[in-house]
C-alpha cells in the first residue's frame, strides 16, 4: 500500500507505524514515495482468512454478493433475485453513497435479469395460454368435422332413400301402367263382347 498523507488505504497512518514496528509489514521508497508490503509472505494465508471473516461478518448481502458476482468474472450465476435482491435494494437505498461501481453494476444487472426472467414468464403465460386456445379451436373444429361427417353419412343416407324411393315409384307407375293397359284391354274385349251381342 501506499502510504498517505493522513491514511493509506483507510487505514491511519500511525497504525501503518505500529505495523512497521511490530515488523508484520516494512517499507521501501520506490519512486519517491513509500511503500508497504507484508513482511513475509507466510502472513499473506492468515491475513486474507481473517478479512475474509471480517466481511462475511461486516458486510451486507449486497456487498458480498457484489464482490462474489465480480470474483466470478460477472457471472449470471451470481446474481441474486426475490428476497436477497430486495435487500441488497433496500441497503443500496439507506446507503446509497457507500456503493461502489461494481456494486452499482450489479444492481442493474440484477434487476435486468429481474425484468428478463418477468418478460419470460409473461411469455410462457401467453404461449401457455395460445396453447389453449388452440387446443380448444382444434376441439372444436374436431367437432364440427365429426358433426359434418355425420350430416353428410346421413345426408347420403337419405339420398339413397330417395333414389329407392323413385325407383319403387317408377316400378309402381310402370306396373299401374300395365294394370291400366289391361284394364283397358279387358274394358275394350268387354265392350267388344257387349257390341257383338247387340248386334
């Protein structure tokens, strides 16, 4: 870290000191300026298990959740919605000048990914509902195709019937045309007879 004029890296500059002289990190002028480092690099596993601690216990969700998000290269995966995201808006809202950039991204790409997973369901919700509809109309048309088979099989049924129904007609007309024929046949022999005798 570089040391500040007052603080280096928020840290005070008489702690910076007490550091140095308890020779857990030292100090090298590089540039111009002064510099400090671990002293070994043996304290490097220790002092990132025990910041690692003090987040996960000082931070909020928004802020763990947003460094998370950023350690996994921005991932989708780490993004958080429901209850956690209605949290982290919450804090952002009561905190909003202790957000970082990256916190601030990740806010927006949560509540993007919010509006994209509502805009799918509001499409599965119609095409759900297309489906149904459709499903019915097919139904329906179902229905209407049977009703039309049935009405055209009794439709052919009774034309059927009917061309039966003319043929016996026409076979009564022609056997009524003979009986006439031989009632007139018999009228004539009958009057023929009758004449005869008469004369």
């Amino acid at each position: 870290m570089l040391l500040g004029p007052e603080r280096s890296e928020g840290l005070e500059n008489k702690a910076v000191r007490a550091l140095e002289q308890a020779y857990l990190i030292r100090g090298e002028k590089r540039g111009g300026a002064m510099w400090f480092e671990l002293a070994h690099d043996r304290l490097i596993r220790p002092v990132r298990k025990n910041n690692t601690a003090w987040l996960q216990a000082n931070l909020s969700v928004l802020q763990n959740s947003a460094a998370a998000w950023v350690k996994h290269d921005r991932s989708e995966e780490f993004l958080v919605a429901g209850s956690v995201l209605e949290e982290a808006l919450a804090w952002a809202q009561a905190w909003p000048d202790d957000l970082t950039a990256a916190e601030k991204d990740f806010l927006e790409a949560c509540k993007h990914l919010r509006r994209r997973r509502e805009q799918q369901r509001r499409t599965t919700r119609r095409i759900r509902n297309l489906a149904v509809a459709a499903s019915i109309v097919s139904a329906l048309a179902l229905v209407a195709l049977v009703i039309a088979f049935i009405s055209r099989a009794q439709a052919i049924a009774s034309e059927q019937q009917t061309v039966v129904a003319l043929q016996q007609a026409e076979q009564e007309r022609a056997q009524a045309d003979v009986s006439r024929r031989r009632a007139d046949d018999q009228v004539g022999a009958v009057a023929e007879q009758f004449c005869f005798i008469i004369l």
